[in-house]
C-alpha cells in the first residue's frame, strides 16, 4: 500500500544522514562537476557505523527511489543533496520533465529564471544551469546506486554477520538498485547521449570518469535489465512505489523503440515482444475519467491498476518544492481556482502551445476528455511568454479526490497526486507504433488497443479508429493527446524526427512564430563546467 512505501520513506528521512560516505562520495566518484556549485551535504559517517541496524538496507533503497521525488534530507528544503540552484529547482523529476516537457510543443513557462527560457526557445547552451543541474543530478542518482551495490556484496555482508533471511530480501534490493540504475543512464543516455560512465567496480575517490559512447551505453543498459530480470518481484507483486519485472520490461520496451535513433539499428520486434509481456502481466485499463488518473488519490481511485511504475507522493510525509507540487502549482494561474486544484495559489508559470491544443478536434469543448484544458481568460496565441494569459492552461494534475476533497497537506502546498512514470496506455502505444514499423505484432489488435485508450476518453465508442486510420502521424500524436505532461515528448519528438529540424511551435528557436533549429539539439550539451575538469570527456557535436 502507498501508506507503508510513504512511511518508509519518511523514515528513511529521519535516519538517511547516517547512511555514511556516500554522499561525500558522489559528486567526486561519478563527475568531476564544479565542486564550487554542487557538493555534498551529509554527514561523513562509516559504512559499517551505518549498517550497524539490519533496516539501513531498505532505508538506503528508499533513498535510491526517494532520489526522484525528493532533493534532500529534510524537506521541503534544507539539508540538500546538490548545491548550486534552488532545492525546489534541483529536484530530479522538476528537472527531467523540463527536459522532456519545456522544450516542446507541449508546454511553456512564463517565469523568466536564468536561462530557463533557453529551453522552450531550443537556444541553450553547454552553460545552461538547468541543463546542468540535471546532468548532475542524474550523476548523483547513479552514484547512489553504485554505492548501494558496493555495500551489498556477498562478502559484505557476510562480514557484517547479515541473517540469511535478510541476505536473499537484499538480492532483490539489489536487483531493484539495478533497474534504478538503468532507469537513470537511461534518462542519461536520452538526453547527453555520451555521458560520464562510473560502476560500482570503479574505484571510490579522487577520479576522473572515462566517457561512454551512446550505442555501448545502450548495451549496457539492455545487459543489465535482462540480467535482473529473475530477480525482480513478480508483476504487481512488490510494494506500492517499488519496481517490479514488468517495470524492467517498460524500460526495455523504451529502450528498443528508441534503438535506431541511439545506435542506428531498429529494434521493433524486441517492443512487440516485451509489450506483449506487460500487457499480459494483469494490469489494466479502468473503468474510470481519465482525469481520475491525475487527482490526489490516484493510488487507490482504481488508476493504479494501469500503472506500472510511479513515483509517489504524500503532501505530508514527501515535501518538495519540485515533482508534483510543482506540477500542481505551476500551471495554475490567471481566473483559474486554487480550490479547484486542492492548493493554497498557483504559481502563474506554466502553459501549453497552440500547436498542442489543436491535437482535439474541437479544441475548446472536445469529446475527448483527454482535453484538460483551462480557457477562461485564456489566448490559445502567445504573443508575450511571460504572460500566463497567453496560451491555454493546462489542468491535468488536481490535488483533489475524486470527491472534490484536497489531499492530506493543509496548508495546501503539497500534494497527494503520484507520478506515473510508466502505464499500460504507453505499452498499448508502443505495440501500436511497433506494428507500423515492421516489428510484427497484429494490426487489428493494435487498433482494439487504441481504441480501448480512446473509449476512455469519449467515454463510449465515438472516438474509435478503424485499421485505415493506424498510420505513424495518427500515432504521434495519440501519444501527445494520452500522455502529455508525464515526461514523454521530447524523447518521441526526435524519434519521429520532428524535435529540431522539422516541426515548428510557437516560440520554438526563440521568435513567436517558431522556426526549425539545427538537428544537432536533439541532443543535450555536456555541461562546460564539467568538461572543464574531466579531460576525458569530449563535448557533443554542435556545442
């Protein structure tokens, strides 16, 4: 239950600061990041002293998951994990939608902080600090890990005198270390393309990590989810929050849809095969709105039986000034009704573009009640992006049940709603998108699954498609309509070859009207602060 992972974790915020070194480690071991803008902020204990109690273990676990939804020790600030930009900035799920939201057609933001414009504008440089921010983060995230797997070794633990009963429950911790692990080179992979590689094989100090080619990485990725595999819960089997096998098959089923642009070969029929084992694996579809999917209680409102993997949140036991506080806050503003959201005032930030509004057929008043969309007082046009006004709103995310009632918080800053990282709507959309690109798979039932999403959202059988509608064009933007603002676009943009040289949004390339930008940008700057001290890092084409 949601409960008993939120508890853990709260938990594991009380006792995490005496879970040792390796945050004194971390930003040395995995980047040579400028160690005047982001350092450690822990205490140095020994890794013995702190596994003196057998619970360390899965406390240290919970801080590995904990690494997306939180950006500390304490919240909802003090006591960071990186230095150098605001906690509620340095969070690593704010940072990674940013990445994946901000710079395209899905959203925008109207706060004009350092260079956060440089993102929807596609204008960014290896200097750009959120950019940054998130290449260190996902550093630190991955040095975590490794060092969870160098203090849980056989001979470890053996040492240390662990209970055999304990001894099997950490090999599946370990596993779970792993697929976290691969779930950030992945994100690393995706946006850096060449980052820093480091192991937990690799030595602990003062070191200069080598640099992994994109199509190794993506090897390496692959070697290690088919190697945990065994080793994972069962599907639906583990604890609310916790990956599972079919968490590790989502992520390879991104993976492979996404080979050809990370190592120029295609790998269609692996999606069909690892879709097919998710689909199989009893989650489902509700018989549910699909805005109930989004609300403060989507944990037990019938939306979890889709959901594959989430990163959970409590507005009391999981405060942060990113993740979904962010989410909820940020797109409210203008005449819109911070009640209506479940929180105490919205942050006038965050909107989306014309081009994303005319996915719906009727774009003011759809039948596709995927259109969460926020008019009043609203101009679709944005003629000035600090502007709330300008562009519709968008209002996916509600701190509210399905009553109406705010979530547990009540100062109503932070909120109950989880993350949905990976849901059986984005495997549906995989095997549809596989099918069209020769992977096998059955056309027919890949329609039956489009139209299983889109009676969801009509609400009957209105919206459905027929096999002569399946095309790739109808699939991007299916995605688009089903999964906006959960951290996919940018990643199924540039695979549809439409994120930089060709698809044009307002405001894209930094002029209103949009403009292409040069293809280079499909991938991400190594940081110039890191390059400036690891020479073993060469800078990606173009910047």
């Amino acid at each position: 239950m949601k409960i008993n992972y939120i508890n853990n974790k709260a938990m594991m915020l009380r006792t995490m600061k005496s879970i040792f070194m390796v945050f004194a480690l971390v930003l040395m071991v995995q980047s040579c990041e400028d160690r005047l803008d982001l350092q450690p902020e822990d205490a140095r204990l020994t890794a013995e002293a702190a596994f003196e109690d057998p619970a360390a273990y899965k406390q240290f676990l919970a801080k590995i998951y904990a690494g997306i939804s939180l950006s500390g020790q304490e919240g909802p600030a003090g006591s960071p994990d990186l230095q150098g930009l605001d906690e509620g900035f340095s969070n690593y799920l704010r940072l990674y939608w940013k990445m994946q939201e901000l710079t395209t057609d899905e959203a925008l933001i109207a706060w004009n902080d350092g260079t956060i414009q440089d993102l929807h504008g596609q204008v960014w440089t290896s200097g750009n600090e959120f950019i940054r921010t998130m290449y260190s983060r996902l550093m630190y995230q991955v040095a975590l890990c490794n060092e969870f797997l160098r203090q849980t070794t056989n001979s470890k633990l053996d040492s240390r005198g662990v209970s055999s009963e304990l001894q099997a429950e950490i090999q599946t911790f370990r596993a779970e270390a792993r697929f976290m692990r691969a779930l950030t080179y992945w994100h690393a992979m995706d946006l850096f393309a060449n980052p820093p590689f480091v192991t937990e094989d690799d030595p602990i100090g003062a070191f200069l990590p080598p640099q992994i080619q994109r199509a190794d990485l993506f090897d390496f990725i692959e070697s290690e989810l088919l190697d945990i595999e065994a080793n994972m819960a069962a599907p639906r089997a583990n604890e609310y929050g916790r990956a599972d096998r079919a968490a590790a098959w989502m992520l390879l089923s991104k993976l492979y849809l996404n080979a050809e642009v990370y190592t120029g070969t295609s790998r269609y029929a692996d999606v069909i095969t690892y879709t097919n084992n998710i689909i199989g694996a009893g989650y489902m579809i509700p018989d549910i709105p699909y805005f109930h999917s989004f609300l403060a209680d989507n944990n037990s409102n019938g939306a979890q039986e889709e959901v594959i993997f989430t990163i959970p949140f409590d507005g009391q036991r999981t405060q942060a000034f990113g993740g979904m506080t962010f989410l909820t806050h940020a797109p409210v503003g203008g005449s819109m009704d911070p009640v209506d959201f479940g929180i105490n005032g919205g942050w006038f930030g965050i909107r989306t573009t014309p081009t994303f509004v005319e996915q719906f057929p009727d774009e003011e008043n759809s039948a596709d009640g995927r259109e969460l969309l926020f008019t009043d007082g609203q101009n679709k046009d944005i003629a000035d992006v600090s502007n709330f006004n300008d562009g519709f709103a968008v209002a996916k995310y509600r701190n509210v049940d399905v009553n109406g009632n705010p979530g547990s918080d009540t100062t109503g800053d932070h909120t109950d709603i989880d993350f949905p990282m990976f849901r059986l709507a984005d495997a549906y959309l995989m095997y549809a998108e596989a099918v069209l690109r020769g992977g096998g798979g059955s056309t027919s039932t890949a329609v039956d699954y489009i139209n299983e999403l889109r009676e969801r959202a009509y609400g009957n059988t209105s919206g459905n498609i027929l096999e002569a509608d399946l095309n790739l064009d109808f699939i991007i933007d299916e995605r688009s309509r089903e999964l906006y603002w959960e951290a996919h676009r940018r990643t199924d943009l540039i695979r549809f070859g439409q994120f930089t040289s060709n698809g044009v949004w307002q405001w894209k390339g930094g002029v209103q009207q949009g403009t292409t930008t040069p293809a280079y940008r499909d991938v991400m700057p190594i940081p110039a602060t890191d390059l400036g001290i690891n020479t073993n890092l060469e800078q990606n084409t173009g910047y």
